[in-house]
C-alpha cells in the first residue's frame, strides 16, 4: 500500500475506545476502514514487543461493497474485543491496527515472542470456533510495516 492517501480520520467514538481513532479511505475503488491508537511511542514498544502479528479473519456477511453487515457486525463485538485486547491485558503485546477491506478483517499487532503468539492463538481459536481465522507472524524488531502504513495513510499528520 506504498500509495499516500487521504484519510478521513474521525475523533474517538467512544469513552471505552478513548484513545484509538477510526479513518476510512477508498482503496482499489472499495472502502477500506482503519481503525489504530493515540501515536504510540514504537522506538520504546519495539523493543518490548519485536514480533510482529496478522490475525485476518474472513468476514461471513458482507455488503457488496465488502463490508461487514450491521447486524454481523454487531454479532463480531465480543470477538473483537477479545483480540484487540488480548495481548495487552497480559502486558505481552499491543494492538496497532485493525483494517475491514474487501470482506476481511486484519488485526495488526505486536507480541513479545513466538510462544506469546501461540498461546494467544490457542486461547483465541478455542474460545471462538466458528470464525475463519488466518495468523501470520514474522519478527519485525523496527514495527517497519507499522511505520510504513502509518506514513503512508497519513495516521498522525
């Protein structure tokens, strides 16, 4: 996405998501919704969280503009919480992006290691079985394709 746009980034909207915000821009002629934190201090978090995360889960009802339906949506929000916060309630990594494009949803986050990743795939795929989940994992010890999308999205102008 090497592409800089445009972001349309809204002010939190809600007390319990105080410090993420909520951007939407046309990517590929489809929308493409970003939601991502206050800026977070990545020179310090990089070298507490090095690994980096992707759980992309394939949306079931979707518009046909790939976007999840309101009434699915709503269905997603205890799963949804439960990854965002997953790892940082442990204190073993952080969330920095969630993206809804083209009838997925990818998480995007930083953990400690490899075996912090495992036992928060186990705990995620027994608890919530019936989603469609893809995990990739790489070290990425600069957060280099968080810099990037953020640059080039425009998150902290």
């Amino acid at each position: 996405m090497g592409k800089r746009a445009d972001t349309n980034v809204d002010e939190p909207q809600s007390p319990a998501e105080s410090s993420w915000f909520h951007g939407e821009v046309a990517y590929e002629g489809l929308p493409l919704f970003l939601r991502f934190p206050a800026q977070p201090d990545v020179d310090k978090l990089s070298e507490l969280w090095p690994w980096l995360l992707v759980v992309t889960h394939r949306l079931e009802h979707v518009t046909d503009r790939g976007l999840p339906t309101a009434d699915y949506n709503d269905s997603l929000i205890d799963f949804d919480e439960a990854l965002v916060r997953g790892l940082s309630k442990k204190g073993q990594g952080t969330t920095v992006l969630v993206e809804t494009f083209d009838c997925l949803r990818s998480y995007y986050f930083y953990a400690r290691d490899e075996a912090t990743i495992d036992e928060f795939e186990k705990e995620i795929v027994k608890r919530f079985p019936e989603h469609q989940l893809e995990w990739f994992r790489k070290p990425d010890p600069n957060w280099k394709l968080f810099r990037d999308y953020s640059t080039d999205f425009n998150f902290y102008p």
